[in-house]
C-alpha cells in the first residue's frame, strides 16, 4: 500500500535522512524502529506533508504522491498521532476531533449532535469512556492520548501512524488500543507504530523497519528477531544488560521522611522514607497519586495533611524553589513543558536557578566559569550536541532528558525526584541514564523515581512503595519486588508493609 523509496532530506548543509526506504502493506502493523534522533520523526513528517524531502518518491497503492501540506496527506488517507499532543486545551474533545473538519447541516450550521454521536462511536470503538463536553485541559495525559487517536481514526485514515501512542497509558488502556489496532488491521488499514517498547513490538507487530543514524539498516519480519538482535540494529552494538547491578540495602539515615501526607480530607495517609544511596521507586496505576504526593511534599500541591523531616528537622516547604534550597531537584514528567526552555541553549538550561553559583561582584556573571561547569556537566552525562550553545530543540528526546539531569548534579544535589524519567527515550539512551542515577546514588546521593514502566521500576528500585486511589499501599523491598506483586497492590489496595 506505501512504499517511500530513497528518501533523503537536507536541512542547510546537514543531511538528516540517507536514502531511507519503507514498504509498508494492507493490514499489516508495521514497526518503525530506531534511537532518538534515528530520523524517525523526519519521516513521517515527510509523509504527512509537514516537510518535504529533498530527495525520493512517495507512493501510495502505485500512484506516485507529492504533497504540499498535512491536509493533502489526510485527504490521500494519512493519519497521524503525534507523540507530542496537538490538542486546543479550552475545546473540548468533540470540537478537537473535528477541528477545521466540522459537519454542517444544510443551511451551514454547525451540526454538533452528529459530531457528538460520531464522536462516541469512535469511543466505543477504542473501549474507553472520556467525557466529551468537558474542555480538554480537564481531562487525564491518559484521555488526551485517546482523543488523539479518536482524532486520526475519524479520518477514516488507510494508513495511519501512531507516534509513541502509549507513553502515558495503562496496561488496559494499551491492551484497548491494541485490540482496536487488531481490528484495523483486519479491516486492511496499515499501521506504521512508532514505540521504544520492545515487548509491545513483539505482541502487536508484523513487520519492522529500523533506521539509525538517518540510515536504512533493514527490514524483516518480528518472528525472524529476537530482542538482542532488535537493539543491536537500533544502536549498533550489543547492550548486555539495560539495569545496573542493585546495591547492598542501604542503612544509611534517611534524607527525606514523610511522616504523614494526606492528598485529601478522608483519603488514605502516606508516610515513606527515603534513604542516602538508594531509589525509592513509585508504582502504581495513572492517576494513583504519586506525583500528587511528591508535589504536595514540596509544597507545590494540596493536601490536607503533610509533615515532612528532611535530615531530621521537620519542615514545611513553600514549593520547589525551596525543596531546591535543601537539596531537593524535581525532574518533572513534561520534559518540554516544565523541565527544559526549549529555545534556550544547553548552556542556558544547565545554568537555570543556578546564576549565583557564577557571580562576579554586583550585577555580573563569569561567563568562563558557567561555560567551564556547564561543559562538565555535558561531558558527565554524555550530551550528544554540537556544543553548550546549541539549542535544546534541537536535541533528541534522550539528549533533552540528559541536559535536565545535568543541570541538578550541576546544583550539586542530595536528592533527585524522576518523574517518568525515560518516557520516550530510545533503549541506548535509558541504560546511560540508568547508569547516571546508579552513579549518582553511589556518591551518597538519594532518588525517588516515579514510573509506570513496571520493568524500569523493577529494575532499578532498592524499595517500591505502591500507591492506589490516592495513598501508599504497600512498600516493598527485595523479592518482593515483582510484577505480581505490585499489580496486586495497585489494583486490589491490600494494605501490606507500609513503611
């Protein structure tokens, strides 16, 4: 159904896309695979009409195609979710679906009862319940994930790529999706699916194509590969082992003791401690409260009850700024929107709410030393960029995530809060920031990483406290630490070892 044959794209000088190739068929899942920065994105923006490629061919059923923008491409059945969302907060779903596409009735009015029932039958079709005539800001990461689909599939799209659709979803939730992907499939739609989860390549998938460096490396069929092969193609060598080796328990004191953090009037109770050298690993399902329960510790969230010690003096934090005056760095689940200023550069990023560290008599900052530091930081977490002053846009998803950690070890932090802390990032840039959290609890430092990747936070966690409906449930350590275990915790509630 599509072939796009000897695709090159040139942005200046720089060649971006080498010549890449994708044959994708009738009713077939086909993964596209590759590290951030593989040429992935370039791609499929190439397909969908948002840039044009300087270089090959586009055809769809045998008939050649050049389009000159996104709304070319829709109308030649391409549908696309973006991994970043593109939905107008203040409309509500039904209005984002049908943006710029609605259904008049005959004296050219806004025909919104059929938008409505259009709308709903898309939602039965995906398995879940959204409220549609609420504005979209209200709605969950999850629910605005699934208006994003509905979105694509209102287009009666006969190829449609998803773009990392389940980064913020539940195990249910992509189990819904999948079973609507198995029905397009069979009704001859084909699927391009864009994940860094392996595991779900293996259980959607017919066929893959990976691209690394711009390149074509190939293509081939998912029973034909295994997961060492699939990383090995992605990033050119072999990676022997995604998590580092776990410490010894640590005895250390604790850094941080939430004594009692209560999100609401008759909720549960939270209470957790978090010890020098270990990460302490937040699971639980969307929506169960483990960011609400950090952001309420730092002073940034409600909560009806919060007693907190930080080295054994209690304290009352006003927000951030002063969780950051005692050690504590936040890096937040929205890399874009709330831990990085894009159109800045590195540089720049690395040295927010850090200037006083630069001073230099009244009023000026020693532009050396931020550089001098700001290098340091860069080389410590291996950022791959041109130099400190690139901007961060211009970086991949994985580079981003590693410019936000060297921005905290440049505030020389005791303790580092991850939210998410690879959500979208290729499987060669996890393991370097697996190995950066290890590096950094080694040096006495203490981290709580919130996760919703069961194998991340089984992984890498000393301790996992799991939260359901608000509150902390269980907190488990050693053997424990299972995938059995802590969905039991996450969706039954049993209350077990809550320390």
């Amino acid at each position: 159904m599509l072939e796009l044959n000897a695709i090159r794209k040139s942005f200046g000088k720089i060649e971006v896309l080498h010549g890449v190739d994708l044959n994708v068929r009738a009713g077939e899942v086909h993964a596209l695979l590759g590290e951030n920065g593989a040429g992935k994105s370039t791609l499929m923006k190439i397909l969908c009409g948002i840039i044009p490629p300087s270089e090959g061919t586009i055809r769809i059923e045998g008939r050649e195609q050049r389009f000159a923008n996104y709304d070319e491409a829709i109308a030649a059945g391409i549908g696309i979710v973006f991994q970043e969302f593109s939905l107008i907060p203040h409309l509500d779903a039904v209005e984002n679906m049908f943006l710029a596409r609605e259904i008049r009735g005959r004296l050219g009015l806004l025909d919104r009862k059929a938008m409505r029932a259009r709308a709903t039958e898309i939602m039965r079709q995906l398995g879940v319940e959204v409220a549609l005539d609420v504005p979209i800001s209200r709605l969950s990461v999850a629910e605005q994930q699934f208006v994003e689909i509905a979105k694509a599939l209102s287009l009666d799209a006969r190829i449609l790529v998803l773009d990392e659709p389940t980064a913020t979803l539940t195990p249910s939730e992509v189990e819904h999706l999948f079973k609507v992907m198995r029905e397009l499939r069979r009704q001859g739609v084909a699927i391009i699916f864009i994940s860094h989860h392996l595991e779900e390549i293996f259980e959607i998938c017919d066929r893959i194509t990976v691209l690394r460096d711009g390149e074509f490396v190939g293509s081939c069929a998912v029973a034909d590969v295994d997961n060492d092969r699939l990383v090995e193609m992605m990033v050119g060598r072999r990676i022997e082992q995604s998590f580092p080796p776990k410490p010894e328990p640590s005895t250390a004191p604790p850094v941080i003791e939430a004594e009692e953090v209560q999100l609401r009037k008759s909720g549960p109770v939270s209470r957790f401690a978090l010890r020098k050298g270990e990460i302490l690993g937040f699971a639980g399902l969307v929506g169960s409260g483990r960011t609400e329960t950090v952001l309420a510790m730092l002073g940034a969230g409600p909560a009806t009850r919060c007693k907190v010690r930080i080295d054994g003096i209690e304290k009352r934090l006003s927000g951030p700024d002063e969780g950051l005056a005692h050690g504590i760095g936040l890096l937040p689940e929205s890399r874009k929107e709330q831990g990085l200023i894009t159109s800045f550069s590195i540089l720049q990023n690395i040295s927010l709410n850090n200037y006083g560290k630069y001073r230099k008599g009244p009023g000026f900052i020693d532009l050396k030393k931020e550089l001098a530091c700001s290098e340091t930081a860069m080389a410590q977490v291996r950022v791959k960029a041109q130099g400190p002053l690139a901007r961060v846009d211009t970086l991949s998803g994985g580079n981003q995530q590693k410019v936000v950690i060297a921005r905290w070890l440049n505030h020389d932090m005791q303790v580092l809060i991850f939210d998410e802390p690879t959500r979208g990032i290729d499987v060669g840039a996890k393991a370097e920031i697996y190995a950066l959290m290890r590096a950094f609890t080694a040096r006495g430092g203490a981290i709580v990483m919130i996760s919703s990747e069961l194998p991340e936070v089984i992984g890498m966690s000393d301790r996992v406290c799991v939260f359901r409906s608000g509150g902390i449930v269980a907190t488990l350590s050693g053997e424990d630490i299972n995938s059995e275990t802590i969905m039991t915790h996450a969706t039954t509630g049993r209350i077990d070892n809550v320390a």
